[in-house]
C-alpha cells in the first residue's frame, strides 16, 4: 500500500470516529433531555386516590 492511499485511509477512518462520537453525543444529550422532562412530569403527577395498587384482580 502506497503512502497517499495509506494516508487517505486514515483520514477516512479519523473523520468516521469524529462522526460517530458526534452522533453518540448528540444521542446522549437527548437522552439527558428526556430523561428531565420524565422527571419533571412525574413530580408534577396528581396523586393516586387512596387504596390504589393495593389489589389485583386475578381473573380479568
């Protein structure tokens, strides 16, 4: 393998890692973002009337 098709081969494989760990960012910051908005939701969930869950009913 010549030394230009050697250093076009690199650069190709550095700019997939830079792709791949930009997507795995981007991932991540959306997950972060969802995962606040659960939260958010949940603390902002009426509360269950009283005696709920506190039963099952086996033949449904």
């Amino acid at each position: 393998m010549d030394i230009a098709a050697l250093s076009t081969q690199l650069s190709q494989t550095k700019l997939a890692d830079q792709v791949g760990t930009t997507m795995l960012s981007k991932g991540l910051k959306t997950a972060e973002e969802q995962g606040a908005e659960v939260l958010k939701m949940l603390g902002s969930a009426a509360p269950l009337a009283s005696g709920t869950g506190q039963t099952i009913d086996l033949l449904a």
